[in-house]
C-alpha cells in the first residue's frame, strides 16, 4: 500500500493518512495538480496555506529562515509530536503554502506510517485534515472513504488515539510566541515553558 501512496502522490492525486493525532489529507507541495485537488476538496481559502509534515528537522532547510534559539528548542522538546509551528518561511516558497503571510506551518509527525511515507517521498508533504468543514474528524481510512467516495482515495490504514486533539499551533517570531490553535499539547505546558505567551 505504501507504494500505491507513493504512485499516487507522483501523479499529483490527495492520499488519506493516519497521524499521531487524526487522519488528514496529504499533498505534493509542488505539484500544481495535487494543490487543485487538495484546494478544491476542502473548499479552502487560497490565503489560509497549510501545513507542511517533514521527516526530520534538516528538511526545514528548504522552507524556512534560519529558526530562532526559541523555535531551535521547542523543536527539541516537541518533535517528534503534536507541534506545528509557524515559521517564517524562505521567500522562494509558493505563495499558496503560505497563503501569501510569509510564513509556513511545519510538523514532525511521530507516526510511524508518516514517518515511512516521507523517509520514501524524501521531502515534505501537505497535511490537511480529513473532514468536510465543519464535520468532525474521521477515525478510520473507512471513514476518510466514505467523505470523498467520489475521489477513490488511496488511504493508508493504521491506528489513532481515540478522541485526539489536533495538534497545537504555535507561532514563533525570533522569541514571540503566539498561540494560534490550542490542541494537543496543554495550554498550562506550553505556559510554564514560555511565560510571555501571546494569545493563551
């Protein structure tokens, strides 16, 4: 199945894919075919961009600036996990990625299954949840099937913890921080560690 996923992504088509927190959608960043679809499916604003999964931090290279000491050490304490932080990104980076703010939402997924899917793809992918807007979440590869019959989905089976919450999002700007998203992550830990957070 992981090849088909692979084939699939080549040829510019949206996969389904269980991460740590819930099932999401997942894109060729690069190919202008895969973000029509991607864009289409979620009836998605072109200024909100999205967020992007990578296999390890070294693959940030091609996204971001030179990550600040505050951003260089929540990566550190945080990835792999339930963390997306908004970075500012490379000015090369499409706009679309970016929904033209100048900055980009990266995420170390601990899954598993992510982690096989990019170590073979070897750069990073969009990840976007599964739902409809404003539908909850789906809980299984069935679930994901059964929203987008239409699409004849490759969807990569596996597990995820029930009930989970989406990752937290944090914005960092050199030592701001500005939470964007609560989710995953306590808002109380992310407190403790960073008393100047903005928007808690």
């Amino acid at each position: 199945m992981l090849q088909t996923a692979l084939t699939a992504l080549h040829q510019g088509q949206v996969i389904g894919l269980p991460t740590e927190t819930l099932f999401g959608l997942a894109a060729d960043p690069w190919h202008p075919q895969a973000m029509g679809h991607l864009i289409r499916m979620k009836e998605r604003p072109m200024d909100k961009g999205f967020i992007l999964l990578i296999h390890d931090p070294e693959s940030l290279n091609a996204l971001i600036l030179p990550p600040s000491p505050l951003a260089a050490d929540l990566m550190k304490q945080f990835w792999p996990g339930p963390l997306t932080l908004v970075l500012p990104a490379r000015p090369d980076l499409p706009p679309l990625l970016t929904g033209g703010s100048g900055f980009v939402a990266v995420r170390h997924s601990p899954s598993p299954i992510v982690g096989e899917l990019l170590a073979a793809w070897n750069k990073p992918l969009i990840s976007t949840s599964a739902n409809r807007a404003g539908e909850a979440p789906p809980d299984t590869a069935e679930g994901v099937r059964a929203i987008w019959p239409d699409k004849k989905l490759v969807v990569l089976d596996g597990p995820i913890r029930p009930h989970a919450l989406p990752s937290t999002l944090l914005r960092i700007e050199g030592q701001r921080a500005t939470l964007l998203r609560p989710g995953a992550i306590p808002v109380e830990v992310l407190e403790r560690l960073l008393p100047d957070l903005l928007g808690a």
